[in-house]
C-alpha cells in the first residue's frame, strides 16, 4: 500500500514539479455510550441545579420535554417520553431516567437527580457519556442540564480516571500531546485534530501549599474555551500558551475538606517552551468587618478566607474543623466574642 509520501513524490515525478506536498493532520474518532450515575461524586466546575416547571426540558422527538405534576410533597415524572407521568419521587428528591427517541429516530436516555429546594422541585443532570480515545478514558457531563453535551466552556468533561471534572475544553491533553477536540451535539462521537500552536507546562501543584490533598485544581483560558484540571498533574501539564485563570478547586484532609474559588486571584500566563509555576494555598488570612454598638457588644460579620495568591476557601466541612475566632477587647484583654465559620 503506498504512503501519502509516495503517493506525492509519485506525481511530482510524472509532472516535473519541485514542490512540497502537505499531509493532513491525523484525525482519530471515537464513539461515547450513555451511563446513569445514581451515586453522583463528581467534582464538577460549577455544578447547576434547574427548577422544574411544567416539564423537564430534554427535547425529544414527542416534544420539548418531558412533562411533569408538580405538588408540594411529590412529583411525578413522564419518563418515557409519551406526555404522561408514570414515576413519582417523593421526599426530599430521588433519581430517574428519561427515555424517548431524538429528532433523528434513535432512542436515548437521560438520567436526572430531583431534590426540593424550598418550595420548588429541581433536577441536575445525573448521567454521563463515556468512551476511550488515543487511549485515554473520556467523559462528558451536560453540566447545564439542557441535553446538549458539547457545548465548550459550558459543561463539563474528565480526562483519565479521576471524579475531577473541568470545563469542556476545545483543547485536550491526552498523555503529553495536545489535541483539538470536537464533540457532537448528541455527545456520542468525539475526534481528535493534533494541535499545532505554541505550547508551554502549568503547574499547579508545585507551589501549593497545604496540609490537604488537592482533589480539583480547573484553570480555563480568559474566553473559557480552553480548560484543564491540574490536580493529578504532578510535574505540570503540557498547555496551549496564553493567559488562564483560576476557575475551582477543592482539597481535603481526612474526613475535613473545603473548597475553593478564583476570590482576588490573578490570571497566570503561560509562555511558549517555559514553565509557569501557581504559588498558592496556605497559610491562609482571614478577613472581616465589624462595629462596635457599644462597649460591651461589637458585631462581627461573617469572615472571608484568603490564600498565598488571594483565592478564596470557603465551605469548610466539618464545621467544628474551621478555623476558631477570638474577638479581645484591645485595651483589658477581655474576650468579646468567640466562635467558627463553615460557610460562605
């Protein structure tokens, strides 16, 4: 069988021509299979809950969704696509799957978690599209549980095999070379492109510091098309050279464990062949406002947790783990007020 070489020095020879011949860049596909995730752990770059009105709006071919009859205690859920509700979730929420045909006639699922929020019912995606390709595990998450799964800086993507999601990304590391990526609608078909610009290493872990493990660490370009999650990046990740920014991270110690976003942080640049190493973490400040009503009572506000490069920790968990306050009176010593902090 001949080359795409010999091929072109071929005809070069046949016509006299002292030329070169282009080869296009190598793609590889791969199909994705739909997975139902009863227990969702996934980290995910900004989790979004969907109050449900009338219908749970996963477009089919019946319709614009799956309809729905709402009460305070319960709701039930057309799951197969036919206009009338044949589940009920009670409580608190509970788990469903959602099945029907697409537009096109091919049957697909889609699988949601429902929980009560106050007075309203509402529902996250709880399914993922998963498949292999250059032979790495990839997965999709719809993180704004609208049915679309390629929809770049928006939902939500894992590379390898870890629970630690980053945006979809238009450019993918996969072991040590940088990919174009592109994804279908119906998330079920992936290609790769090599990708060709500059290229220098983000390293996130080499300059955190903390007594915690760092489980999720997503930085995403400044137009947020291009996104990876560093935390398993132990000597840097290979990166597309231009400006990124902090998006969320989360760390833990045990059974303690907080998470955190972008707070003051500034943007980072990468440069084409150097390394660009994220000083960040601990030790953390703290701060707060607060007023005197008298000189006996001060009213101390709800304070906010800074890191080495000022992203913010919030969310600590267990809240008896956070860190303890100790408001003194500044001229007898005498403690005012005393207490911890667990959430934003």
């Amino acid at each position: 069988m001949n080359t795409l070489s010999q091929v072109c020095l071929g005809l070069l020879a046949a016509v006299g021509f002292s030329t070169i011949c282009a080869a296009t860049p190598q793609q590889e596909s791969a199909n994705l299979k739909f997975k139902s995730v009863k227990k969702w752990d996934t980290l995910l770059p900004e989790e979004t809950w969907s109050t449900i009105a009338f219908h749970i709006p996963i477009a089919h071919a019946g319709g614009e969704g799956f309809v729905v009859k709402n009460s305070a205690y319960s709701l039930e859920v057309d799951t197969d696509g036919n206009g009338k509700p044949d589940d009920k979730i009670k409580g608190q929420g509970g788990f469903a799957v959602l099945k029907a045909k697409d537009k096109d006639g091919r049957v697909f699922q889609y699988a949601i978690r429902v929980r009560k929020e106050q007075d309203d019912w509402q529902y996250a995606s709880s399914g993922i599209m998963t498949g292999k390709i250059h032979g790495v595990p990839i997965t999709l998450i719809d993180q704004n549980n609208n049915g679309v799964w390629n929809e770049i800086g928006t939902d939500a993507m894992i590379v390898g095999k870890t629970k630690a999601a980053s945006y979809l990304s238009r450019i993918v590391n996969l072991k040590g070379q940088l990919f174009l990526l592109d994804v279908n609608e119906a998330g079920n078909q992936m290609s790769l492109t090599p990708y060709e610009g500059d290229a220098g290493t983000l390293n996130a872990l080499a300059g955190y510091r903390s007594k915690g493990k760092l489980l999720q660490a997503v930085f995403s370009s400044k137009d947020g098309k291009v996104s990876f999650d560093l935390a398993n990046a132990k000597n840097g990740l290979l990166v597309p050279a231009m400006e990124y920014k902090f998006v969320r991270g989360f760390a833990e110690k045990g059974s303690e464990r907080v998470w955190i976003r972008r707070g003051f942080m500034r943007g980072v640049t990468v440069k084409a062949n150097q390394e660009k190493v994220v000083k960040w973490g601990g030790p953390l400040r703290m701060e707060f406002d607060y007023f005197r009503n008298s000189k006996e009572q001060v009213t101390v506000n709800l304070p906010t947790f800074y890191g080495n490069a000022d992203e913010e920790y919030y969310d600590f968990f267990p809240g008896g783990k956070s860190p303890s306050i100790v408001v003194t009176d500044k001229e007898t010593g005498k403690e005012i007020w005393s207490g911890k902090f667990c959430e934003s």
